[in-house]
C-alpha cells in the first residue's frame, strides 16, 4: 500500500446508538407511526377460519383466541393499512442480518425467508418499531430464531404478510405473525408474539407461547442514561504516529432507586473508521482508558483500559450504589496510526452503553 506524505485527518463523532456492529439493510429504513390492530390487538391468535392446535401446546390461554367477524374484519382493515406502508426495499432472504427499526419490503415483491438467524435492534427504545411486508408468502428454515437486542420488542414487531406464514420445526419467533392466508407453526416452537390470520392457523405440537401480552415496554421507576459529547474536533496525525484524544466528560447518571445494591455497567465500542472511498482505520488501532473518574452515591467502581475497541467491552462497573448515583470521567482515546496508513479524511463513531 503507498503511504501520502499528506497529514492524516481523523473524525471521531461520540454518539449513543447500539452496542454491537450492526449489518443492517439498508442505513435508514422509512419512519414508523403508531400500528392500530382494532380489536384484533386483543387476542393472541386471530382466525378468518379453523384454529388447529396440535398436542402439548403450552402457554396458550383459549379465551386469547378468536374467530369472530367483527375482530377478524378489524385484521383485514390492518393488514390492508400496514400493506401500503412505504418502505425500503431488501433482499427477500432475511436471515443472517440485523435489523434497525423502519419499515421494509420484500425486493421485488418476493416471498420472505428466513435460512438463518435474524437479529432485531431496538436502537435503545423499547417504543422502536419494525414492519417487514411482503405480498407474497413467508417460510423459515427449522432451528432459526428471531432474536431481540438494545429494548427490541416483540409487541412492536409486525410481519405481514399477503400469502401463507409457513414456520420450520424448533423456531423462536418474536413479533405479529400476520397474514391474509394460512398460518402454519413448525413443532416444538418458542413464540413471544402472535398469529393472526385471516385464514386457517395451525399449530403444531409443542409448540411454546411466552404469554399475552406480548413483551412490550416496561414500567420504570426512575431511569439508567448516559450523556457523551456530541464530537471532537478534527485531528491532524500521520502514518506510524501515536496520538492521544481526549473526549469531553462521559456521565452516567441512575435515578432507579435501586438502594443499598445499585449497579450497573458501561460498555463502549469504535466503528471502524473510513474515509468515504474504499480506505478504513480499524478500530483494533484504538486503545481507551478512563481519566478523572468521580463518583456519587457510594459507588464502588471498576475502571477496565482496553487495548483495542473492535468488539464490545466493558470500561466500567459500577456496584453498591445507593438510591441516587452517578459517576463522571474523560475517555482518552490512544490512536495508533498504522504506517501503511492511506492520507484522508476519516470519520467512524464510538458508543458507550449502559445497563
């Protein structure tokens, strides 16, 4: 690789998003509003027809099913209203990518699939929802689940649907389950969510629901959060030089009332940076370490440096804090600039997350 002599410049933007590295498609997926199932919202399982169940289901409260006109004429006008959502195109095959909320659609009109895992992101906001819409039908491999991450829930999650819902044997399925055909469960599932159909659901044997209602955003009393600065300002360095960058003050601050044991955790990551045109700084460049920690509320604290930021990792744990604790502190960000290291603008983000 040809070093330029130029000065390399380097953007680092603190903002508070995910904790993981997250393969979403595509960047930003279109808003979405609040989701009106009418009286359909209040069962578990919908019909327009039969509700088969095979034997040993477990979970499943009779009294949350329904096959009445009235409730089944509420999941028509829904399915149509969720149908017409715009959104943002993706390959039909879902599996092996992480979702962030918005609203998608089946390129092409294609039937949805899932041959592998999916990871659904909640972006920190139990309130996030997600739309995957599709005219044509829905399959999932056996053994795949559907897995909720950063407040995803599944009572934000709608799957809909214009064809059959077919699910493969041993899933674990989160979300509204909703189709303008059949539904077909595979055996021995796992589901947190719901199947609502405006034909034939069938379910086959041990197959497991996680109760109703479905998980939605919890009741807190007081709140966990964290303030980081907004940026820094831009840096001059040069291939095979080591430079070092104060952040402005990180601040967790924990009003949940959790006293004597109050505790938490702060994790951080770096994306790796890039200029724009095809040139990436790895985040395994990047060491950090706390400076100027102080803490309120009793905290007994564990500060952790990390020698690379490419995964996420734990920088802080905070343990027997009374009701009302906080803890401040500068990161200070140690870049090593490889020597091969292309000349350019860069620009990538670090995250800190607490919980």
């Amino acid at each position: 690789m040809t070093v330029n002599n130029r000065s390399l410049k380097l953007l680092l933007c603190t903002l508070v998003l995910s904790l993981a590295s997250i393969t979403a498609l595509p960047d930003a997926a279109h808003a979405v509003t609040d989701v009106n199932l009418g009286s359909a919202g209040n069962f578990q399982i919908v019909s327009g027809a039969a509700i088969t169940l095979g034997g040993a289901v477990l979970g499943l409260d009779i009294t949350n099913t329904s096959t009445s006109s009235p409730v089944v004429s509420d999941l028509s006008s829904a399915l149509s209203v969720l149908s017409a959502t715009p959104a943002v195109s993706v390959p039909a095959d879902l599996g092996g990518k992480t979702y962030l909320p918005g609203t998608y659609t089946a390129a092409g009109g294609a039937a949805f699939a899932m041959t592998t895992n999916v990871i659904i992101d909640g972006n920190h906001d139990c309130k996030s929802k997600f739309i995957f819409i599709t005219p044509a039908a829905m399959n999932t491999t056996a053994g795949i689940s559907i897995t909720l991450i950063n407040d995803a829930k599944a009572s934000n999650i709608y799957w809909v649907v214009g064809g059959a819902i077919t699910t493969g044997a041993a899933n674990n399925l989160s979300g509204n389950f909703m189709s303008s055909a059949a539904i077909t469960v595979g055996a021995s599932s796992s589901i947190n969510g719901r199947f609502l159909a405006l034909a034939a659901i069938t379910v086959g044997a041990s197959v497991v629901f996680q109760g109703f209602p479905i998980s939605g955003c919890p009741v807190l009393v007081g709140g966990l959060s964290i303030a980081v600065p907004a940026s820094v300002d831009k840096q001059s360095m040069n291939p095979g030089e080591s430079v070092v960058i104060e952040l402005g003050n990180v601040t967790v601050t924990d009003t949940r009332g959790n006293s004597p044991n109050a505790s938490w955790t702060v994790t951080t990551i770096c994306s790796d940076l890039s200029d724009g045109v095809g040139n990436v700084l790895g985040a395994q460049n990047f060491s950090y370490r706390l400076k100027n920690l102080t803490v309120t509320g009793g905290l007994n604290t564990t500060p952790q440096s990390l020698t690379s930021m490419s995964t996420p990792a734990i920088i802080l744990t905070a343990t027997s804090g009374q009701a009302i604790n906080s803890a401040t502190w500068i990161p200070v960000i140690t870049v090593l600039v490889p020597i091969d290291q292309v000349a350019g603008m860069y620009a990538g983000s670090i995250t800190h997350s607490v919980y």
